[in-house]
C-alpha cells in the first residue's frame, strides 16, 4: 500500500480528472448494458460493478498480440508461427 495521507483511495490522483473518469465510467457502463445514474449506484450487483471496472481496465491496458515466424529446427523449410499475447501493466 502506499502511504498518504488520503485515507480515502479512491481519489483521483489528478483532482480535475473527475468529470472526464466519470464521463469514462458512463461510456464502459453503456458498452457492458450496466445502467448506471448520476450519484449513487449502491444498488449495482458486485457482478454489474466489477464488470464496469472490468471494461475501463480492457480500454487503458489492451493486450497486445505479436506473431512472430521462425524456421522449425527439426524440419528444413518449415515455418512455425508462434503467437505472444501480453499487457502493458504500469
């Protein structure tokens, strides 16, 4: 955990981002079918919410897929494409 002295962490680091993540949570709502209102959204399931949660984390960390080609070592002229999926986790 990092130390602050913010009790409260969820606060957006960047105080004027508020609007602009709140604008993101909406768009990541409609995208899932979660119908989300302006304020309080105590009554979501854990299964609604985390799925909203889910759907911003897809859009800021993609998984990216590489494929690259190479000769198989056994078999002469034989190609072998070998698929890397990976994220970018900051």
């Amino acid at each position: 955990m990092s130390s602050s002295n913010n009790s409260n962490s969820n606060q957006p680091v960047v105080p004027s981002a508020r609007e602009a993540l709140n604008k993101f949570k909406m768009e990541a709502a409609q995208e899932v079918g979660v119908n989300l209102k302006q304020g309080y959204n105590g009554d979501l399931t854990s299964r609604e919410a985390g799925s909203v949660g889910g759907q911003m984390v897809k859009h800021i960390c993609p998984v990216r897929t590489v494929v690259i080609n190479r000769a198989n070592r056994n078999v002469d002229k034989h190609i072998i494409p070998i698929t890397y999926q990976y994220s970018l986790v900051l």
